[in-house]
C-alpha cells in the first residue's frame, strides 16, 4: 500500500533501538512491518512522500520523542496495537496521526501537533476511537485534545 522505498526498514524484527537518525524524502522515512517491541527515539522525518512513520501490522513499540514535519502522515498505523507514542511533535503533516484497520489499544501521551495544513489532527477510520487511548496532554497548536464521537 505505501511502496517500498523506506528510508529504514524493520522487517519481522524485536528489540531494535533507532535513535537520531534525520530521515527525509523517502516514501516512509521509516518502515516497520510486522515488528514488536522496537524503540524508536529522537529521530528527524522530514517531507516523506507519505508518512514520516508507518506502522503496519505490528505491536508493542514504542515511538517517542520523534519530530515529524512536512509529511503527509506523521504517523500512519495499519493493524498495529498496543504502541506507545509519547511527547512526538508533529508540524505542517496533512494528518499528524492516522489510524486503521484493526489498531487498538494504542496509548498517545504528550504529542504537539502544530501548523499541519490541517486535515486531521488525529484521523481514524473504521470506529476504532473507542479502544485507543488518547488524553489531553496531545495539543493540537497549543490547545488540549478534545473529541467528540457524532452519534445517529
């Protein structure tokens, strides 16, 4: 669905660190696929083609202090639970966090979203606003996260 040009990939790996590395126009400055327990820390991803970070089918990482900026997901997660995403600051992204499919029981905490042309602060699709945790410590330029679910 997003190609395969990555600035860095994880494939089916556990226990990676990546840390401070400035990533940008890639199709994904960074990749990871099917890979659990993986830190991803301090890092730069800059005007990517699509997502500074794409999660896909992948659980138990932990994505934090990260700047993303210019991309048109910050980050984008597709079948992934269970990630933490803590203190990431996400600027001029069309949708700064993405979610769908089946991603459930992920945790943001302390995300700053600023200046994204902005579509979407958080975007979800197929319901699944319910069984992620978001508080509001994320700031959307400033203000603190709130959401309201329209119901029919």
């Amino acid at each position: 669905m997003f190609g395969d040009d990555a600035g860095i990939k994880l494939d089916n790996v556990s226990h990676c660190r990546i840390d401070n590395n400035n990533v940008s126009n890639s199709t994904n400055g960074i990749h990871i696929e099917s890979s659990g327990r993986n830190h991803i820390n301090n890092n730069t991803f800059n005007s990517n083609d699509i997502s500074g970070i794409y999660i896909n089918r992948s659980n138990n990482n932990r994505i934090t202090n990260n700047s993303l900026s210019n991309n048109i997901h910050g980050i984008f997660c597709n079948d992934s639970g269970f990630n933490t995403i803590v203190n990431n600051s996400f600027v001029g992204n069309s949708y700064a966090i993405s979610l769908s499919g089946s991603s459930a029981n992920n945790n943001f905490t302390g995300n700053h979203i600023t200046k994204s042309d902005t579509k979407y602060g958080f975007y979800f699709s197929n319901n699944i606003t319910y069984e992620n945790s978001i508080d509001s410590s994320n700031r959307v330029n400033n203000i603190p996260m709130r959401w309201y679910v329209r119901e029919t």
